[in-house]
C-alpha cells in the first residue's frame, strides 16, 4: 500500500469517527426532542457554522499568539477564505479555501529558530484541545439545550482539525514538523534543524549561495519533507556559481512519485527548468504543458523558468518581457526574491 493510499484511508477513518460520533449526537437529541425537531435542526446548523469558524481561528490564535511572544514578524493569517496581510501594508483579500486556517511569519533574526517554531506550532494544537474540552464540558454538565447545540456537540469539528494537524497526513503540518523534529534520532534533528536554520536564514535576506554552509552539509537521501528541502536548498545554493554540482542535487530527488506533495510543484518546476537548459527534448515535450499551468502563481522561481522556456522556444520578445516583469515585481527583501532578480539579470545582460 503507498503512502497516498493509507493517507487517504486514514482520512476516511478520521472522518468517520469523529462526524460520525457528531452524527450519533445529532440523533441522539433529535430522538429526545423530536417535538421540537424545527429547533434542534435550527441551532444545530447554527453551532456546526459557528464551529467552522471557531475551531480554526482558536487554533490559528494558538499560533498567532505564540508567534508573536517569540518574536517572529506576522505576515499574513487567514480563516478559510478571509486574508489579512500585514507584511509592509496591511490589506484585506479573499483567497480560496484551500485551507482551514494558515499564520505564515518571518523571523526577525534565525536566533533559536527551531525552538521558536516547536513552542509556536504546539500552541495551535493547545488552542484546539482547549476549544474541544470547552465542548465536551458543555455536553456533560449544560442542561441548556441551545447551549449544547451551539457549542457543545459541534466539539467534533474541532477535535477533526485537533487530529489532522497531529497525524502527519500533509509534510508541512503541525504534526508532522513534530514528528519529524522530535522522533527519528538526534543525527535526522540535526538536519531538521539545519533546513529550519537555512530556510531562515533565507527569509530574513541571505541570499541561498551565501547561507551559512554549516548548515547545507549533506546528509543521506530521503524522500520525507527534510530531506528533500535540504537538497533543495542545496540546489539552489550552487547554481549560481556550480550548475553541475547543482544539478546533481536537484537529480537525486527527481523522482516525481515520491516527492511530498507540498514539495512537488517547486521540484517538478525545478527539473523542468534543468531540462529546458540543458535541452532534455523528451521531458521537455512531455511536460510543458503542465509546467506552464503551473507557472500562474506568484513564486519568485517563476519568471525564471518561464522566460528560458520562452528563450528556449525561440520566443526572445516575451522572454525579455517575464525579465523585466520579474525584475519589477520582485521586490521583496528576503533572500529568494534577491536571489531570482540576479539571475533574471544575469539573464538579461546575456541577451
């Protein structure tokens, strides 16, 4: 059974028992109050919307909150399809609700960085056993019927997002960085913490060449999320100066079917991109297609990989146009978005 398979099949049964056990609930009281049905289905509606809402904001103040004591720089929080952006100007927008909840931070300094992001990442799973144990008080000791209904049954909504964010069902979760960074030995911590120390490190302004090599040191080659960020950051690091040693990196995780999903699309992309300059005709025919639909967000690498496959195609007008769209709008100051407008210079002065 693949990994995907048994995700799936762990899902279901994450579903099952907790909706599940809302549903015995449900009828439960129903049953009980079946001469006032109109008003049971009424607030029971009203608490499951309610708890939609209040299950992921609670978790994401966990976060919110923790975040902030230790330091880190808020840049966006968003509860389901709301956003709040607070990097350099604030604003409001609506996003697809890909996800429950997300809090997305800088650090202001790498200092402690992995300590920092455990505390910050515990404290949401906190919020939301608080916020289940909330519920399930209300259903054991409230004789208020619209009590129990608005806030007390709908604590299955809460105890979901509780064990999806523990389980590590997605790489980045919560769960998942725990587990990663807490239970597989002392030498697989210190490349966790290594990939958090880089990648910070990266967010505050360094420059993926100039990160500190200490913490790009090579370790064994594995498909999980650490492993393949590692050599990620590898790559990029190298191909300013040593596109082969670059390449090599980026090859041995070129393996499509293994790759964590969260990781997928910036690998995939990456592969794709080595193959246009190094002129791979048969990968390039074989995935153009998706690649190029792939290159609608607003990743940094985007401009890059699209412009060589512009040049690649003999297409030099448009090539120069997504250079100068990219050295326009990359004007963040972390260190990718300073790492993407040299080589889209460097792309310039070459042509």
């Amino acid at each position: 059974m693949n990994g995907r398979k048994l995700k799936f099949i762990m899902w279901g049964a994450v579903v099952l028992m907790t909706f599940g056990a809302y549903l015995v609930h449900f009828i439960g009281i129903m049953y009980l109050y079946r001469n006032d049905w109109a008003h049971v289905l009424l607030y029971a509606f009203l608490g499951l919307l309610l708890s939609f809402i209040l299950a992921p904001l609670l978790h994401e103040l966990g976060h919110l909150i923790m975040g902030l004591i230790s330091g880190f720089k808020l840049v966006s929080f968003n509860i389901s399809f709301i956003k709040f952006t607070f990097y350099k100007k604030f604003k409001i927008s609506i996003v697809n609700p890909y996800v429950f909840g997300e809090t997305v931070f800088l650090p202001k300094t790498p200092n402690k960085y992995p300590e920092k992001l455990k505390a910050t990442t515990i404290a949401g799973l906190v919020s939301s056993v608080i916020y289940m144990l909330f519920g399930m008080s209300i259903v054991f000791l409230s004789t208020n019927l619209d009590l129990v209904l608005l806030f007390g049954i709908p604590y299955h909504v809460s105890a979901y997002l509780l064990i999806l964010n523990v389980l590590p069902f997605k790489s980045d979760s919560d769960g998942a960085l725990l587990f990663s960074y807490s239970l597989k030995g002392n030498v697989y911590n210190e490349m966790v913490s290594n990939v958090l120390y880089a990648s910070a490190e990266i967010m505050c302004g360094v420059e993926p060449k100039d990160v500190s090599a200490r913490y790009l040191t090579e370790f064994y080659v594995s498909y999980d999320y650490y492993s393949v960020m590692l050599k990620y950051l590898r790559y990029i690091a190298f191909l300013w100066h040593d596109e082969e040693s670059a390449y090599k990196e980026l090859f041995d995780i070129s393996d499509l079917s293994k790759l964590p999903e969260s990781l997928y699309e910036i690998i995939y992309k990456e592969l794709f991109f080595v193959s246009v300059v190094r002129g791979d005709v048969g990968f390039i025919k074989a995935n153009e297609e998706t690649v190029i639909g792939y290159l609608d967000d607003d990743n940094p690498s985007n401009y890059r990989i699209h412009a060589t496959y512009r040049m690649y195609k003999g297409d030099d007008e448009w090539a120069k146009i997504l250079i100068e769209s990219g050295l326009k709008n990359l004007n963040g100051d972390d260190g990718l978005s300073k790492y993407e407008r040299r080589l889209l210079s460097a792309m310039k002065n070459d042509n």
